[in-house]
C-alpha cells in the first residue's frame, strides 16, 4: 500500500515536472515568435533601418538545443540568430534595444539585428558571413578541452552553409581534435531564395558528417522534445571527450530570407504544410494531450505577449548612445 502511494506521488510529481518543463519551453518559444513578430513590425514601421532576419517556425531548433546547456557552455548564430539568443537567455529588452541601436543594448547598439552577442549567457556572436561562426565555434570547443572547464560549444547555421568550405574545414578539425562541439544545421529547405536541391546534390545534409567521422543526425526541427532528445545525446558525446556531432535540424522559416522578401518562389501549398505543423502550436498540442490545463496554456500566453510588449516599449525608451560611445572601440 505504502509503496502503491509512493508510486503514486511519484506519477504526480513527474507529470507536474514535465507540465513545468513543456510549459517553459512553449514560455520561451512564445518569446521568440513574439519578438520576432515585434521586430518584422518595427522595420515595417521604419522604426529601424536596413534589413533583418526572422526565425518564426524555427523556434523549437534553438529552444531545444539550448534547453540542454548549462552555465559555461558557449553558441554561436548567425544573422537569423534572434531565437538562439534568446534561447541562450538574453533579455527580450537588451535584444529589442540592440536592433534600435540603443546604448542598452546587447552590443551598446552597435551591432543590430545581425550581430547579437551577450557573453554573459554564452552567446558569443551572430554572423553575417555564411560559415563565418564554424571555426570560431570550433575554437571555442579547443578552448574549453584545453582548459578542462567541461563546457560544450554549440554552433547553429543554416542548409546553405554545409556548401561553404569554412563548413568542411571546421568539421574536419574539430574531428580530428575531438572537440565537444555540436554543430546544428536548420535545413529549412533555402538559402536565401535558392530551394536546398538546385544548390546542393545530396538531399540529407547530416551525411556530411560521415567523411569527417562524426556521427550525423536527422532530427524533426519542429518538435522541441525530439530536438532535446537528439542535443542531449550530442552533449552527453561532447562532455565525455567523444567529439563533435552534426544535427540535421529539418525545419522551415515562415517568412522570407530577409525583410524585403516576400518568398514568391515557394510552391503553392508549401507553406500551408509547414504551418500546420508549427513548433508552437505541435507543443501546444501535446501538452494539452498530455498533461496541461488549457486555460494554463492561454494564461502564459497572454504572460508573454505582455512581457514581449513591455519589454519593446522599455527599450524604446531608452536613450541613444552618447556621441563619444558611437566611436569607442570603432577601428577606422
Ligand atoms: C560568405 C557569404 N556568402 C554569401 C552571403 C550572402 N548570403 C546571406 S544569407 C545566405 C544564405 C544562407 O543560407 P542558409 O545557410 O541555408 O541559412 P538561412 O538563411 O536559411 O538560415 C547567403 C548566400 C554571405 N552573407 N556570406
Ligand atoms: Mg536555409
């Protein structure tokens, strides 16, 4: 009988960690999709100039992935970075005020939508230049081996970059070195406005890991549990010294490669597909399945939203940078 109610509580305790677990996962997914949605309107508004990258639909790949990391561990993004920055734990506000260019901002404003970096979380730079991270990520992976603090690096790039040779040259040596680097390809099917099988003439892109001995895996990129699964297992692999992984990630942006584009390329009903199977409202799903009360689901829904506008009102009301601090550490 004892027993019997042991288990009993146990059942209880469980289903209420996982509810917790989910239920941050959508928190933070909801983050992103949020301000992701708040900074397409601010360049539309022209509260902000030049371009931008959005990740809505690619949110689980960088909840997931990050949700399995722990103080120390580094990542490193690129210019469609938001999510993973945000995922790493930066502050909405900092975020919201880097894209305005405001001196609270993650890099004082000078770095914009394409470059956030918060060392402190571990988000050690977004980067424009396609590949431009896979080295630095295989550096920062050496760096801790070397100095034995246990961290993994963590690099996300796109479908596009597995044809750049910074790719296949960071793969080969962080192989070779056994470097605890997990490198993440988001396949969401384009480069820019290129479809993945007009670039590249293989389908599946965790292939690539066979020819620099790593292990390559395919993952669903919109079911955030599945990402964890396979992350934790790559983190496990890094932490213990068996070096790098390379994640296929198979997801889909929603919107188009940069601001100005409208994605007229995509075949009629593709993303009628995609969206019905959307990061947020797969979870959703479940957990309504599973575990959680609905009107929990709606509550934190409606958290966030207001968190995410609060956080965009806060940051435009901070000031712009002193004249001085626009030339500090500006080498020309
Ligand atoms: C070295 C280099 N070449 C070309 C570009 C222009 N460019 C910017 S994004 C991009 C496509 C990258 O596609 P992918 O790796 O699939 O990433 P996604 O944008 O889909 O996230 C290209 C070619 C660049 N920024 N850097
Ligand atoms: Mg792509």
């Amino acid at each position: 009988m004892a027993a019997e109610r042991t288990a009993a509580t146990r059942r209880v305790v469980e289903k209420t960690k996982s509810d917790e677990r989910g239920l941050e996962l959508l928190a933070k997914m909801l983050e992103i999709r949020g301000v992701e949605d708040e900074v397409q309107r601010m360049f539309t508004q022209g509260l902000v100039r030049g371009t931008t990258h959005l990740c809505q639909g690619q949110e689980a790949v960088a909840v997931g992935v990050c949700a399995t990391l722990k103080q120390g561990d580094s990542m490193t993004c690129t210019y469609r970075g938001h999510g993973a920055v945000l995922a790493m734990g930066a502050q909405a506000d900092a975020v919201f005020g880097e894209i305005m260019g405001k001196a609270k901002g993650l890099c004082g404003g000078k770095g914009g939508s394409m470059h956030l970096t918060d060392v402190a979380v571990g988000a050690y730079g977004a980067f424009a230049i396609v590949g431009a991270h896979l080295p630095i990520t295989v550096g920062l992976a050496f760096a801790s081996r070397y100095l034995g603090d246990d961290g993994v690096s963590v690099c996300f790039f796109g479908d596009g970059t597995t044809n750049i040779g910074a790719f296949h040259e960071a793969l080969n040596l962080a192989s070779l070195w056994k470097t605890p680097a997990i490198f993440v390809c988001e396949n969401n099917l384009y480069g820019e406005y290129s479809p993945l099988r007009t670039t590249t003439p293989i389908e599946r892109l965790a292939d690539r890991a066979a020819s620099y001995g790593m292990p390559g895996v395919v993952v669903d990129g919109n079911d955030v549990f599945a990402v964890i699964d396979t992350a934790e297992e790559a983190v496990a692999r890094a932490r213990a010294g068996e070096g790098p992984t390379l994640i296929e990630a198979l997801t889909y942006r929603q919107v188009g490669h940069s601001r100005s584009d409208p994605a007229k390329y995509r075949p009629p009903g593709e993303l009628e597909e995609w969206l019905a199977r959307d990061p947020i409202v797969l979870l959703e799903r479940k957990l309504a399945e599973d575990v959680t009360d609905p009107a929990r689901i709606a509550e934190l829904k409606e958290q966030v939203r207001q968190a995410v506008l609060e956080a965009l009102e806060r940051a435009k009301s901070w000031p712009d940078p002193e004249l001085d601090a626009r030339f500090a550490n500006v080498l020309a």
